[in-house]
C-alpha cells in the first residue's frame, strides 16, 4: 500500500488580491501589480508556509477602462 500526500498550491491573481476593487482600499500598494519583488516576497511567504506549486496566472491586459474594476 502506497502513501498519499497532498500537494499545496497557491496562485496569484494579481498584485493587489483577487477582491474586485482590492487595489481601492486604504493601504492597498498600487505599485504592487507589476512589483516583481513583491512577488518573490509572496512565493518566500508561500514556501515558509509549505506551499509547493505557485500559479501565476496569464491575463490578458487590453481593457482600456479600468475604473469599472
């Protein structure tokens, strides 16, 4: 009989949270979307928290209006 084990992912929907309208609350770094060092910061969080799989999602980024967001 073989052991199961459970894999820990994690993915990244952008820099601000997955919340629609994060990037307005009061503290929110708006720099963070496109701030390559605040993810490295996220995945070193990850790994101390055992995560094995980061998913970085591939969106596509032509809407002109993003107030709606």
């Amino acid at each position: 009989m073989t052991s199961r084990q459970l894999v820990l992912g994690m993915q990244f929907s952008g820099g601000y949270g997955a919340a629609p309208g994060a990037r307005r609350l009061p503290g929110a770094n708006l720099n963070s979307y496109t701030d390559m060092d605040q993810f490295v910061r996220y995945a070193q969080s990850a790994e101390r928290g055992k995560i094995q799989l980061l998913f970085i999602a591939d969106t596509p980024c032509g809407v002109v209006d993003v107030s709606a967001y």
